[in-house]
C-alpha cells in the first residue's frame, strides 16, 4: 500500500456553508453542495424552498449572507455574471427570460455574444435541428411565441453560450405534456454531449428519474441528499413529492 492515495479531483461547482437573505429572511440556511464534472443533478422541494434562489447564488445573481460559491476553484461573487457565462455557467431562468421585442434569431445571437469564434452560425443550425418549430418561425418575434416556444428558445440562447455547466430553472413549469417531454429530451441529449446539469424541477418523479444524484430543500435547508434511484424509492420523498 502507498503512503499517500491520489487526491480527488475538484468538484466543477461547490455552494459551502451557503447562506441567503432577504431583508431579515433567510432564504437559504447554510446549504452544502457539490457537482462533479459530467454530472447531471436535480434539485427538489416545494414552492418556497429556496431552489431558484440558489440557482441565482451560483450564477452571481444574489450575493450570499454567508459561505460561498466556488466555480471551477474560484469564487463566483469575485466575478461579474458576464464573466461567469464566458466560462461555461450559464442558466436558464425560470420564466424564460426572452427578450421580446427580438427575433428568434436575433434571441439566439444574443446568446452568443460573448463568443469570438466562427461557429456561431452552425451552432444555431443545431439549435434549430432540436428546435424545428423555432427554425419555422426564426424572423417572428419572441413575444408572440406559445409558452413552449418561448421555453425551447430560452434553451436554445443558452446552448449558444456553449455551457459547461448548465443550471435549468423549472424548464417544464406550465407546458403541455407533449413539450415536456421534447424539453426533458433535450435535457438529456445535452447531458450525453458532456454538459453538466443542474436542474430545478417542479415535476420531481422525471427529475429523478433523469438525474444522477439529488438533493431535497425544505425551507431553506438541506433535508436529504444521494442517488437519485434511491431518493425516487425513499417514502419520504413519495409521500411529499410523488403522491404516493
């Protein structure tokens, strides 16, 4: 036996003790958390558990109380979001977030801003062959879009920023089955091609059922965590979240 085993790589995301108010609330109450590159997680709980607010912690959006974000060994909140997004965190919001009075195509450069390269226009090629209803309609503006129109652009501005890791804010809330299963299919497509995931779900049993690992919030706190199989089985996760 070695003197010394090989140290274990760092994770690509780690929230440490994370902590976030507003005013004298506490959204967030000292959350510990960790992605692994290639990872696909999901993050549960009920309306009000803090999920969306530490979505925004991680991206810079929010500054914390207290603990930390740390990206790729660095600290999120010595950065700008900007330049957060430049090194592969990009999320996508809940409510979509499009800019409405743009084109389809306008929506989707956006997303590409921040690139110097000249694979810009194949990538949207790409985005339209996931997306043939927003190839259809590329010169319409996004304000008039169904809500699942809106939702596939929204994904398709982000995977333009070409995510390394990608967070997905309830991507499904308030669309027709049929859309739900065309976002969680690409969800998963995108997970194959090597992005790391972390998803907030409301829809918990295909979250699970998609995911690696998860984590349970409750009111701001951690309440439990592991495999995803085996929080999908958990009864304490059936009886809150699945009805069972």
């Amino acid at each position: 036996m070695s003197a010394s085993s090989p140290s274990m790589p760092a994770p690509l995301l780690a929230l440490r003790d994370l902590r976030v108010a507003y005013g004298g609330i506490q959204a967030v109450k000292g959350l510990n958390l960790h992605l692994g590159e290639g990872e696909l997680v999901s993050l549960i709980g009920a309306n009000g558990a803090g999920k969306s607010t530490t979505l925004k912690a991680i991206c810079g959006l929010l500054t914390p109380s207290g603990g930390e974000v740390r990206y790729l060994g660095q600290a999120v909140h010595a950065q700008g979001p900007w330049e957060l997004v430049a090194q592969g965190l990009v999320m996508v919001p809940e409510g979509r977030g499009i800019f409405a009075r743009m084109s389809i195509d306008e929506n989707l450069r956006m997303g590409a801003h921040l690139r110097r390269d000249d694979a810009v226009d194949a990538d949207i090629e790409a985005v339209y062959q996931r997306f043939p209803r927003l190839k259809e309609r590329h010169r319409q503006l996004a304000g008039t879009l169904s809500g699942g129109e809106q939702q596939m652009l929204a994904m398709g501005r982000a995977l333009l920023a070409r995510p390394r890791l990608l967070l997905l804010d309830e991507p499904t809330m308030g669309l027709a089955p049929i859309i739900v299963d065309q976002i969680f299919a690409v969800v998963r497509d995108v997970h194959r091609q090597g992005v790391t995931v972390l998803l907030v779900e409301q829809n918990a049993q295909r979250a699970l059922e998609m995911a690696d690992r998860a984590y349970v919030l409750d009111s701001g706190e951690l309440v439990l965590q592991g495999p995803a199989r085996e929080l999908l089985a958990d009864p304490r996760v059936q009886a809150a979240y699945l009805g069972a």
